[in-house]
C-alpha cells in the first residue's frame, strides 16, 4: 500500500485536476460532433449542389486516423486558417472532426427508417418542412440512435488520450508526467487505466438509463 499511498493518493488533486480537463474536453467535442454530424447529415440529404462536399468530408472524417486528424488540425490549421489558436481547443476540434462523420452516419440511418407516411401526414395538417424535421423525424432519431450516440461518447472518451501528445493537459498528460518523475509506471498507469474504465462504464449505464426512460416514456420499447 506505501507505494499506492505515494504515487497515487498523495497525488490524487493532480490526477483529479487532469480528469477535469478530460471531462472538458470530451463534453466540448461530444456537442460539436453532434451538431457537426447533424449538419452533415441535413446537407447530404437535403442539398443538392453541396451533397459531394459531405459525403467526402464524411469520408475524410471516418477513414482518417484520429491521430492524424489530431497532428493535421494542431499544425495544419493554424497555418491556414489563423485558428485554432490553443492545444486545448485543437484537441477538442479534431475529436469532434471524426466523430461528426460517424454520428452523420447515424443520424442519415435513423432519419431514412423514419416511415414516410408521418411526414406527409405532418405535411397534410400544415406543417412545413423544417417544422416536421424538428417535431416528427428528430424526436424518432434521438431515440432510436441513443445506444449509438452513447457508444460515439465513450470512442471519443478513449480516443481523448491521445491530446497528451500535444500538451493537453488531460489525465493521460498528469499520468505521464507523474510516471516520468517517480518512474514508477505500474501503479500509476493502473490507477489511471482504472479512472478510465470507471468513466466509460458510468456513462454507459447512465446512457442506456436514459434511453430506456425514453422508450418507455414515449411508448417505444426498450427491446
């Protein structure tokens, strides 16, 4: 226990103040990919002219690998378009970069298994088009494309490790720097392993909570 008492209780407010960070991160990304995915989603279904533009950008999103979205958006962005301007905020951006493409996906598919006939069925009683979007079809995707969201959630979670690279200073960041001074790894890394196994689980159950009170709320079964 001396070991466990030294290397990980005693520096329990560093680790806390890097798991803050991470939450930070995480939630900033998890909102701009749902918006983002959201928007691609629209454009690719909806707009015509700009429906190229998506799908590769869909594309892109998907088959790039974090880590390179991650170096791409830190150097490459700033040198083009002056932002972003912060470790911080490129870390969130790349990581909701990639998951905007998968949650485009998901939303696309729950969007189409929506039936047709409730559409013009809002139609026929007046309402136009973004009004049956927001009433009718969205309420439906939120719903059936819950588990997949939460799922998005926890990539983004586990993916987050990686902006230690770029001086975020997350709890991967705080574990490293704790590793590199007393060069004792096993107890660190464990407990930092285990902080993120307890996150993930958390907000898995808490997700399918959620989901489930949905569905029973709005007569959907939870299957």
């Amino acid at each position: 226990m001396g070991n466990w008492e030294r290397l990980v209780w005693n520096q329990r407010e560093l680790l806390l103040d890097g798991f803050l960070v991470t939450l930070h991160v995480c939630a900033l990304a998890f909102a701009a990919a749902i918006l983002g995915g959201l928007a691609l989603c629209l454009v690719r279904m909806h707009v015509r002219p700009l429906r190229p533009l998506a799908t590769l950008l869909v594309e892109f999103f998907r088959a790039t690998p974090i880590f390179v979205q991650l170096m791409w958006v830190n150097y490459v962005w700033p040198e083009l378009f002056g932002w972003p301007n912060s470790f911080f905020t490129a870390g969130w951006v790349a990581l909701a970069l990639q998951s905007s493409g998968y949650l485009a996906e998901t939303f696309r598919a729950g969007i189409e298994a929506v039936p047709r006939g409730q559409r013009e069925a809002g139609e026929a009683v007046g309402m136009g088009p973004a009004l049956v979007m927001a009433r009718i079809v969205l309420p439906q995707v939120a719903l059936s494309s819950a588990p997949a969201i939460v799922n998005q959630f926890t990539v983004i979670v586990k993916s987050s490790t990686l902006v230690s690279v770029i001086t975020v200073q997350d709890l991967m960041f705080q574990s490293q720097k704790l590793v590199n001074v007393w060069y004792e790894p096993i107890e660190i890394l464990t407990a930092t392993a285990a902080i993120y196994i307890a996150f993930v689980f958390a907000v898995s159950a808490c997700g399918k909570r959620l989901s489930d009170a949905l569905r029973r709320r709005f007569g959907i079964g939870s299957g």
